[in-house]
C-alpha cells in the first residue's frame, strides 16, 4: 500500500475516531462504542507499524476494494468466519439487487429512436454505469450514458450508484451538455477517493435524429452510416481527476437507420483464449456486419462473438454495451 493512500485511511480513521468520541461525549460510553473505538485504535496502530492491510490470519493483502468499503475490516476473504462469510454474501446479494434496480427499464420508450443495452458485471456488483434519462416534462429528447470506474467491486459500485443520483438530478437543469458533464465532474471529484476516477459518456439526442455528446476520457462511441463507421472524439479528461475539469459537446445528425453504439472496455480489452486483446478494429468490424439491424441483435451479435472470442474464459471485466438506432 502506498503511504498516499496509507495517508488517506489514516484521514478517514482519525475522523471517525473524532466522531466516536463525540458521540460517547453526547450519550455515554455504551458496550458498541467501545468496541468500535477499539476497532479504529486497532487499525491506527497497524497504520503506525506497518501492517495495516494485511489479513491478520495469512498476512496477505487484504482486498483493497473491501478496506476501502470499510476500513476497519481484519481478514482477508480466504479467513472470514462462516458467520463473517454468509453475512458479506447477503450484503452482495442486496447490493447486486439495488444496483439493478438503478439500470433503465429495458422496455423503455425513446422519441424517434429503438434502443437495447446489455449491462454485466464480473462479480456480484458491477462499477460500469448505464442509464437512459427522459427529462421529466420532455417527450421530445433523451440523455444516454455509458461510464466506466476504475476497479470492479463494491467501491466502484458505490460510486456507480453515487454517478447514478449526479446525472438524474443534473438531467432536470437544463443545462447544456458541457456544462452538465463539468458540473458532474466536481461531485464526483470531491466525494471519491483519488485513488477512483471515471470515464463516461454522456450523450442527448432528440426525435429529429439531432445528438450531442459530451466524453470523458471513455472508448469512443460509434455510428454506423452507409458510407462506415464515424469515431466520436473525446472531449475531456475522465471525471475525478481534476475537480476543475473542462468539457467540450460534439454535435452530429444520425438519418434513419443508422446505429449508435457506446460500450466499456470489457468489450474491446477483452482478452481471448490465446490471451490477444478482443480490440477496437473487432469492434468495429462487427458493427459494420452487424449494425444494419434492431439494437438488440446487434447486442446479441457482440455477446456471441465475444463468447467465441473468449469461451474458456470467465468475464474478468464489467461489461456494458448500449446501442440507439434512429427510426
Ligand atoms: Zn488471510
């Protein structure tokens, strides 16, 4: 563990230490604060001798996702108790059932465009976002977006929900693309940990076939138009890095027929079965044989070529894949 990151637990415990105590100052000592200022003494000392972090059984690395879900945790996941064990497996139960609860519905309604997303986690929870927002009042435009966090697992699940909440209330404002994205990026900036950052896309289009896409250091999204395919550029640095980050909008026209594609990276750095990377050219390939078609199959196309590409390989990416077709 880097002695930055040290340094941040070591923030965090020392707050939460100052809260403990504040509380026994409010209502008395009871039997649980002990026990928890216990626990956040325990893990300070270990900070000041160095072993903070280790499974106090094996003394491997604890999973660094989990510390950061909650510092104060002891063991490793090979030495949880059968109690600790069934428990965290009922809380990733729970968390897996909220997270999809946040997803779009899949038979939602779009002005002018049929759309289909495939959204996977790797694990139990996933640290991709994907959403589909029609601002309340609105029949006539829709944001799309497709991010991606960095690490997979709780923490990036949680951030995923907290990307979640940022966009569906920047989504009522108004306002205009570049604006949102940078106002998004200040949030997040300053409730993750700087060790977590985002790549995201964020897209608006309207039932004329108009679309405006803001992207934050994410996999260019796609279209497919009779003469190939077009890249939307990049416009900025993924969200987290710097609070005061800028954004730019590209604007482009989709005609009927022509397909939108976003996806994450655990479509295109997929690696195969001889361990070659799945890569943008395949991508784009399958696009061009497969794009003239309902966003649906054209999700169904990838998902088929990625289980060829990879069949004796388990997932070890999320993956998110979001298609808009206009009609
Ligand atoms: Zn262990």
């Amino acid at each position: 563990m880097t002695s930055q990151i040290e340094g941040i637990f070591a923030r965090q415990l020392h707050e939460r230490r100052k809260r403990l105590e504040e509380a026994a100052a409010r209502s008395g000592r009871s039997e649980e604060l002990t026990h928890l200022l216990r626990d956040v003494d325990r893990a300070l000392d270990k900070i000041n001798n160095g072993t903070y972090g280790l499974c106090e059984i094996c003394k491997d690395s604890i999973e660094p996702e989990r510390l950061t879900a909650d510092p104060l945790i002891r063991y490793c996941l090979d030495h949880l108790t059968s109690t600790e064990q069934r428990a965290l497996e009922m809380d990733l139960e729970l968390a897996r059932q909220i997270q999809t609860g946040l997803l779009p519905r899949k038979e939602i309604l779009l002005p002018g465009w049929e759309n289909a997303y495939h959204y996977e986690p790797s694990g139990p929870v996933s640290g991709d976002y994907c959403d589909i927002i029609v601002p309340k009042g609105s029949d006539d435009t829709f944001f799309f977006i497709v991010g991606d966090i960095t690490g997979k697992g709780i923490a990036a699940s949680i951030l995923m929900s907290q990307l979640h909440a940022t966009f569906r209330a920047l989504a009522a404002t108004g306002l205009p693309l570049h604006q949102l994205m940078g106002r998004a990026n200040r949030i997040f900036c300053e409730a993750s940990l700087i060790t977590h950052f985002a790549t995201l896309v964020c897209g608006l289009a309207n039932s004329d076939g108009n679309v405006e896409i803001s992207n934050a250091g994410h996999c260019l999204p796609l279209v497919l138009r009779s003469e190939g395919v077009d890249r939307f550029p990049s416009s900025g640095l993924p969200l987290g890095i710097t609070c005061d980050g800028k954004y730019t909008t590209e604007r482009s026209h989709l005609k009927h027929g022509e397909m939108l594609l976003l996806y994450t990276d655990g479509l295109s750095e997929s690696t195969g079965n001889t361990g070659e990377r799945y890569g943008d050219d395949r991508v784009v390939d399958i696009l061009k044989s497969e794009g003239s078609t309902l966003p649906s199959r054209l999700i169904a196309a990838y998902l088929e070529d990625l289980n060829s590409f990879a069949s004796n390989r388990q997932r070890s990416d999320d993956l998110t894949l979001l298609a808009l077709r206009k009609v």
